[in-house]
C-alpha cells in the first residue's frame, strides 16, 4: 500500500480551530490506518489521518511530537503488525505501544484514546497478535484510553484474517473497511461519552512487560 498524505490536514485546520467547531481526531497507524478514507466516512469529525505506510511502533514513538502539536480532542491509534512482519518481539512492541499511550496521555490529559487490537493476518501471526493484543487490553485502562477488540469481527476461529476481507492476508478490501468501521463507529460515540480529563494522571513503570495470566 503506497504512503498515504495526512487525510485532513487541511488550511482549515492550519487557519485555527476556531474555524471549525468539530471535534479533531487523529488517526495514528501503518498502511491499515493510512489507506481509509476517514474524512468521508466520518464527516462530521475533523480528521487528520497521520497513518504512515510500513509504520512499526519505533515510527509511532517518533511520530508523538506530531500528534501533540495537533492537540486533537480524540486519538485512535492501530498500530503493531509490521513489527512483527520485520521479525520484532510482542515485547517490544507492547513496549512502545505503552510508552507512546504514556507520553500522549501526560502531554494531552484532555484528549480522550481508543487503543485498538491489532488486526489478525495470516494465522501463523495470530499467537503472537493476540499474546500483544491481552497486555494492550490489560494497560489500556491505566491511561484512560478504551480499547476496541477487533478480531470477533475480522478473524476467523484459528485466527487467520478474514479472507473475505483480504487479497494478500493482511491489508484490507472494502469488505474489510466496512467490517472495521461496524465496531469502530459505536466505540468512537462511546469515546465521545467519555468525560475528558482535567488534570493529568501520574503513570508508574510503564515498560513492566508482565504475562498475564492464562
């Protein structure tokens, strides 16, 4: 899937948010997150869709800057299959993914973040996506960010993606677009249910990589 320019950054926003009364809602991932169309399908959101094709957690990390320049009032972030894809551990990428919640959340208290699971891919993926996608449930809560699981919808039983949702086992269709957007349009309204933060919240030791219990 080819690089994707930021899907919403436009001279409106540029121009203040005075200018336009919708909510701002960042969208932070690889090519999964790059290639939707986002300001149409939610077009009463002010969308800035900073998904980066080939995107790894490392490029996340480096990419907070960014994301808190834009001061958005919500974050949807999916992120974490291409570690894998370059031979990473589950480790590492929980890591990055904690240590990115932990800095956003200090910076931007106001914000309000939906974490969601990595999506399933071909099933040899699928111990490792779903042994990374237990540990970002467990941590969500403790940055106030709400996480979305979204495999019941995209994967199959042995935990292969969908094939109806794919060509390649990994980057998605329509049918796999739509099928996303049917658990993401209802956590987004539940995330704007969220009252946000006043004051921001102490987080402790956000590297302990602890396997849960089974």
């Amino acid at each position: 899937m080819n690089d994707a320019q930021p899907d919403g950054a436009t001279s409106e926003h540029d121009n203040g948010r005075q200018h336009d009364e919708r909510d701002t809602v960042a969208f932070l991932g690889d090519s999964l997150t790059a290639g939707g169309r986002w300001a149409d399908w939610f077009p009463d959101l002010n969308v800035v869709n900073l998904g980066v094709s080939g995107s790894t957690t490392d490029d996340l990390i480096s990419q907070i800057d960014d994301v808190v320049e834009l001061r958005p009032d919500e974050i949807v972030m999916l992120i974490g299959t291409n570690d894998l894809g370059t031979r990473q551990t589950v480790e590492h990428l929980v890591r990055n993914i904690e240590s990115a919640c932990v800095r956003l959340r200090k910076e931007l208290p106001g914000s309000r973040m939906l974490v969601q699971s990595i999506l399933p891919r071909g099933r040899e993926y699928a111990p490792r996506l779903q042994d990374a996608n237990i540990h970002l449930r467990q941590f969500s809560s403790t940055v106030r960010a709400q996480f979305l699981d979204l495999w019941p919808a995209m994967a199959l039983e042995d935990g292969e993606l969908n094939p109806e949702f794919s060509g390649d086992r990994l980057h998605l269709n329509d049918a796999g677009y739509e099928a996303w957007l049917g658990e993401l349009r209802p956590a987004l309204v539940r995330l704007r249910e969220m009252p946000p933060m006043t004051t921001p919240i102490q987080i402790i030791r956000p590297d302990q990589y602890t396997r849960p219990a089974r």
